[in-house]
C-alpha cells in the first residue's frame, strides 16, 4: 500500500467525486508525460490532451494552507 493514498483517497471522495480507473490511468501517464517516456509521445496529441486534463483533477486531493 502507498502511503497516504487512502488518506488522500478519502480527501477526493469528501469533495464529492470518486476516483475511477480512467482518473488513476491518466495519473499514471502525467507522469510518463513529465518524464518524456516514449510511449506518451507517440500517443496522438489529442489523447494527450485528455489524459492530461483528466490528471489535473489531481489538484483537488491538496488544498493550499498559509502557514502561520
């Protein structure tokens, strides 16, 4: 098990949206995107736009907390 993902997990769910397989599959290739692995770049530019715009929603698992 990875640490802190059923704590994160529970945090996407308290926003009202389950994380489905096509979520952790796009997650998945946001990193191979970052990393400039072959395989994302011979996917057509269309199918890396939707795969990356589906693993932004990552951004809701975090919430921005100033620091006192």
């Amino acid at each position: 098990m990875i640490w802190g993902l059923t704590e994160n997990g529970n945090k996407y769910v308290a926003y009202e949206e389950e994380p489905s397989d096509v979520f952790y599959e796009a997650l998945a290739w946001r990193g191979l995107k970052e990393h400039s692995v072959k395989a994302w770049t011979d996917l057509s530019p269309e199918r890396q736009e939707e795969l990356y715009n589906l693993s932004l929603r990552v951004d809701i698992l975090t919430k921005a907390v100033t620091c006192p």
